[in-house]
C-alpha cells in the first residue's frame, strides 16, 4: 500500500506548492521534448531528475532517436503513449516499448544503450522519468523491468476515474507490475471523465506531482491546464477534480536527502565520483 488505509477524505489535501511549465529542449539526435523536470524552474524534486514529455507526429522531430549512450547511478522510466520504441544495450539486452508500456531501467553502476523510434511516420508521445538511487546503490547491478500495456493494471472507480497502476499501490490495494524498487515511488496514469475525481491517499513524507497530459484538473482550487506541472505540498492526499475530460500522471517518491552531483548521464553524489564514472566508461568498464 502507498499511504494510510484510512478514509481518504479524512486526510488533509495537498495543496499545489509550485506550478511549472515545461520548455522546449533538444536531446538525442536532435529529438524535440518539453523537459519539465531537470530545467530552470524544477531543477530537481528528490528524488526526481528528469521529466521529459515528447509529443510530434512530425518524423523529423523525433527520427534520429537517441542513439548509443551511458548512464550510471539512477534509473530511467520509459512510459510510452503512442508510438514504439526499440531499446537496446551493450550487454544484448533488447526489447521494444509500444503504447501503455513501460520500461524500468536502473543503471546501476553502468549501461550503454540506445532507444530508437521503430517508426517512420505517426504520432510518438511518451515520457521519460528519471529517478535517483541513494548512495548505497549507486553501483548496484542493472536491472530490467519491462512491461506491456496487457500487465499494467487498471481501477475503474465509481468518481469517473480511471487509474492506471506502473509503479506503486493504491489505496484500494491495486500493484503495478514494477516492483521492489530501491526508491520507493508511485506512478499512476490518470484519465478523469468530465467532472471526475481523484482521492488518494500519499505518503506524507513523500514529494509529489501531476503532470497534465491533457484537459484541465483542479487541485485544492488551483487550475493545472494540460502541459503543466503541480508540485504538490504538505498533506496526506491527493484530491483532483476535472472540469472536462482530462488525462494527467501523478507521481510520488520518498526523497533520498542525499547530496546530488550530476552531469550528463551520469548522477553521483560528490564531484570525483562523477569523475571516476567518466574514466570507467572511456576505459570501457560499463
């Protein structure tokens, strides 16, 4: 379970604390995002690194795909939309990620991989989330967890709210198929009828935010328009309510506290880390 098996509605909700939106970024081969996680206005929420949204039916924009790369000391969700993606890394791992499935990559100590569109033309939409792994598993081996849309569990609530289960539990006890998570998270995919509400509890020392993929929520009586989003603040719930028909991630993780030294794909927590994390990899030890 993700928080107190007490009545939602008894716990207090979380206000929004910070609003963001996304800017535009280029990463990869030149593929076109919206990073909103990682940029001026949310450089980190601990333990979240990174959130990028892409979204083009324009092939030019996102064709060249992110070729060969490393990483090193956190993990990477790939949850896609539409479109597919194939995955594949220097130690023969492959797979491809299609509509409604994710990919849990933890990097461990070091991956070299390459996540390339397998499409020509049509729409790619999807997110990548990355999430910080304290210090004591920062080199831990990497790992796996792949999933398609079939085994990514659905609640249909009787408030006009469907939620899809990645990571995590709710309070009605559903899992998502990623699990034993060395960062304890939950990552819930949203889609709220026009009207529709969402009451959920979260743990209260947890950072959390909603992402509005599209439509509008309010939150607390403040309005998240779609490509926005809600850091949320103090409290024990999540409460949402749509005025028309909308679709948003909510997103919680326990913060590690521990200091963060980044630089490209590689997150550490002191500066000669990350100096050694670049030396292992041009020497070839990843």
């Amino acid at each position: 379970m993700n928080g107190s098996t007490r009545n939602p509605t008894a716990l207090p909700s979380r206000p929004v604390r910070q609003l963001v939106r996304g800017h535009a970024a280029a990463d990869g081969a030149g593929v076109r995002l919206t990073r909103v996680i990682g940029g001026p206005q949310l450089p980190l929420l601990d333990p979240f690194l990174l959130l990028d949204h892409i979204r083009s039916d324009d092939p030019r924009e996102y064709i060249g795909g992110f070729p060969s790369h490393p990483h090193r000391g956190f993990e990477t969700v790939t949850y896609l939309l539409a479109g597919r993606v194939r995955h594949e890394d220097n130690a023969g791992h492959a797979g491809v990620i299609e509509p409604g499935g994710v990919q849990w990559m933890t990097a461990g100590r070091g991956v070299v991989h390459s996540e390339m569109p397998e499409q020509e033309n049509g729409l790619l939409a999807g997110f990548q989330l990355w999430v910080n792994l304290p210090a004591a598993h920062k080199l831990m081996p990497p790992r796996y967890q792949e999933f398609d849309r079939r085994q990514v569990p659905e609640e249909t609530r009787g408030d006009g709210a469907r939620v899809r289960v990645v990571a995590g539990a709710t309070a009605r006890g559903t899992a998502g198929p990623v699990r034993e998570l060395v960062t304890p998270a939950l990552f819930l995919d949203v889609s709220l009828e026009a009207g529709g509400r969402l009451e959920e509890p979260l743990p209260e020392d947890w950072n959390a935010f909603v992402y509005v993929i599209e439509g509008s929520v309010a939150i607390a009586g403040t309005a998240v328009a779609a490509g926005s989003l809600a850091v949320l603040g103090e409290g024990g719930r999540a409460a949402l309510e749509a005025a028309a028909a909308s679709r948003l991630l909510l997103v919680a993780g326990r913060p590690i506290g521990e200091p963060v030294a980044r630089m490209g794909p590689f997150v550490m927590n002191t500066e000669a880390e990350l100096r050694q994390a670049f030396r292992d990899f041009q020497a070839g030890n990843f």
